[in-house]
C-alpha cells in the first residue's frame, strides 16, 4: 500500500532535486547511476557494466546488483518527500534471481509504505542486453526521513 503521510498538500522532490541528490552522493557518481524513469513513489535507474566493479569476470557481482536496487527502492520513498526532507538507507536485503551478466543494470523501484519517519520501498533489478530485460534481483530497504536542518550561521 501506497500511502503519502507527509500530506498530498505538500510538494514533492522533482526531477532535478532528485537529480541533485543523486549528484551530491559519490558511489553514484562513481558507478554512473543515472534516472531512468520517475513518478512519484517509482523511480527506476541504471548502472552501467563497468570492468572495475565486476565480480566473476564479465558479470555485475551481487553486491552491485544490490546497489542499484538500494538506490532504486530507496529514491522511490524519496520521491514522496516534501522538500526540506531527505533520508537515508536504514538496511536492505537482496535476493538474487539470476546471473546478472549483461551491459547494465536497470532497477525499478517503488514505494511500498511512506512514512513520516521511516518508509519501505522495494525494487526489481534486470541486467539489460541489446534493451531485453531479465530478472536478476530484487531489494527490500527500510529508511530514516529527516527534515535537513539549517545549518548556523558560521559568522555568529
């Protein structure tokens, strides 16, 4: 269930300040994770195949795949954040479903509850080939909402 607790009367984070999020986090500019689709409480993003990360050779090892469906899953919740607001990864657990060998990794994501304090989101991860899809995984993460606090004024 799909429930927005923080207030349909609130505006939500849109693209570019997902986009911003994604920007400020290292790992994802280091993996070159990327939107691929987004609406509120869905968020799909893509990984590229990338030599240095891979496990047995050629292929997206599980803790990738695990990556790409946290960043998934877990930008799903923050898409029914109101601004002002943005979270962290609290835990989640993947399950692997197949060999994720292929030239990216594409995880759709989607909130399964929102909350004001904590939210559940899980994803599905597909290793893409020639833009065929199969299933190699899917994540469950829980995280922590918090209201960014403004930082004091350094010269007081």
């Amino acid at each position: 269930m799909r429930g927005d607790v923080m207030g349909e009367a609130e505006q939500h984070l849109s693209r570019t300040d997902l986009e911003s999020f994604f920007a400020a986090l290292a790992f994802v500019r280091e993996f070159g994770i990327e939107i691929f689709s987004l609406a509120p409480g869905e968020v799909a993003i893509e990984l590229p195949f990338d030599e240095r990360f891979s496990g047995p050779p050629g292929q997206f090892p599980a803790s990738m795949v695990g990556v790409a469906g946290d960043v998934a899953a877990v930008s799903s919740c923050l898409s029914l954040l109101p601004r002002g607001w943005a979270l962290a990864t609290l835990d989640f657990t993947i399950k692997m479903t197949g060999v994720a060998k292929g030239e990216k990794l594409r995880a759709r994501g989607r909130v399964l509850q929102a909350g004001r304090t904590n939210s559940v989101g899980t994803a599905d991860i597909y290793v893409v080939s020639a833009e065929r899809e199969t299933l190699c995984g899917t994540v469950l993460a829980t995280t922590r909402n918090f209201q960014i606090k403004s930082l004091p004024n350094a010269a007081a």
